[in-house]
C-alpha cells in the first residue's frame, strides 16, 4: 500500500484554493454587467478618450522604460562598481513603495524646485499634464524592466561576449550584436510586462497628472471617478479592459519562459 503524502496534499489544496478564489473574484467582474452595457460604455466619449490616452501613454511608457532598462539592466549584470549594491537597492526601491508615495516624491521633485523650475523655464511641465502620466508611468514600470533585464542578462553566459572580444569586437558592438540578440526573449517579457505596468498605474499617475476628467484619465482613473459617482457600469467596463491588457500580458510573459 502507498502511503499518503500528506504534504503533497497540503500543497496542492494551498494551490488550488487559492486559484479558485481568484478565478472566481476575477469572474465575478465578468459576469455582472450585460453585453449590452459594456457595449455601450465602451463606445461613451469618456471611456474612449481613457482608452486612446492609456494606450498612447502606455505606449511611449514603455519604450522609454526599454531604452533605459537595457543598458541599466546590462550594467548590473556584467559591471563591477563602487556602491553597486546601493544603486540596486535604489532601483528596486518603487516596487516597494506604494504608488501614492511615489506620486508625491515625484510631484515634489518637479514642483516648486530647481529641476522643475528649470523644466518649466524651458516649457516642460510635468505636473497636472499629460505629459506627467508617461513620466508616472515610466518610474512605475522601471525597475520591474530592469529587474527582468538583469536576470535575462545573468542568464545569459558571458562566453559569447568574451569570444566577440576576442575577434576584435568593440563593447558596443558585441552588446547589440551578440547580447541583444540572445536576451530576445526576456527583451519581449520586459517589453510587455513594463506595457501592462504603465497601463495599470494609479497612484502615481493620480498625484503626479491628476487624473483630471477627459485631461489625465486614465483608464484606472476612469474607474476610481466612476465608482466615486456610483456609475458601476463604466467602473466594471474600465476594470474589463485592465483585467484584458493584464490577462494577455502575463499570458505573453509566460509563454517566453525567461528565467527571473
């Protein structure tokens, strides 16, 4: 007779209770409104201006986030530096910090100081703007892109670069064509989970642009002003279109098989 592994039991009920009750939380806001109603929210001025301003925003976001989590990403992995383990801790700080905490070092930063002033001097104004949700959004989904750069990086062995040196390769030359290259995969995780990130950023974006209706509404700002009317029906529409963005990005995520 098998005995029973009662650990393996205890592991697999963790799992699948835990499953079941996200499941069902996520499904519950797929089964309250009506076809008819999403329909209708979906084609409102409201939900269409949120919808073009996250994915424009979102957009631009990301590639931002890419174009610096590349080379940040690539410095911590194969540089040695002073102060290296200070410059992770400060890149890995935002996760840690809730959102309207990093909102408010933000909005400081570019207020009423030197660096806003400046900015402001120059026409760039970052506060209550729309421009101010892609800088909220970038600083959110930043360091999530550096830490899957880093691990991608870490991942990779260091032979084939070495190799290109060896043939006359400059730095430069063997980071785009031979480490770029072969951190395909977790360039593409990067890439969509920092999209997924930006359009699912609140708090930062609600202290830094505002969220002001039909100015800086984003689509979780769409759903923070409509619960605050009591309009359920544009809340469960905008909360449809983030659970989808989100859906499809940890699905493209996974299916990379990038090892974090």
């Amino acid at each position: 007779m098998h005995k029973v592994n009662f650990f393996k039991i205890w592991l697999l009920f963790c799992t699948f209770f835990i499953t079941t009750l996200l499941v069902l939380a996520i499904g519950a806001l797929f089964t309250v409104p009506t076809f008819e109603d999403v329909w209708m929210n979906l084609q409102s001025e409201e939900m269409r201006f949120s919808l073009s301003l996250s994915l424009i925003t979102g957009l631009i976001s990301s590639v931002l986030v890419m174009l610096f989590s590349l080379p940040i990403g690539f410095a911590l992995s194969r540089l040695s530096f002073p102060g290296k383990g200070i410059v992770r801790t400060i890149m890995d700080l935002p996760i840690a910090f809730p959102e309207l905490v990093l909102g408010l070092c933000l909005i400081l930063l570019f207020g009423k100081t030197p660096i806003g002033t400046a900015l402001k001097s120059i026409g760039i104004n970052f506060v209550f703007t729309q421009e101010g949700v892609v800088v909220a959004q970038f600083f959110t989904a930043l360091p999530y892109a550096i830490r899957i750069m880093k691990s991608t990086f870490d991942f990779i062995s260091p032979r084939m670069e070495f190799i290109s040196r060896s043939l006359g390769y400059t730095q430069f030359e063997t980071f785009i064509k031979v480490s770029l290259p072969l951190a395909g995969k977790g360039i593409l995780a990067a890439s969509v989970i920092a999209f997924a990130r930006c359009i699912g950023t609140f708090g930062t974006v609600l202290i830094l642009a505002g969220g002001s209706y039909m100015k800086t509404e984003t689509l979780p700002v769409t759903l923070y002003l409509n619960i605050s009317y009591g309009n359920m029906g544009m809340a469960l529409t905008s909360g449809l279109l983030l659970v989808a963005v989100s859906f499809a990005a940890i699905f493209v995520f996974e299916m990379t098989e990038v090892k974090l």
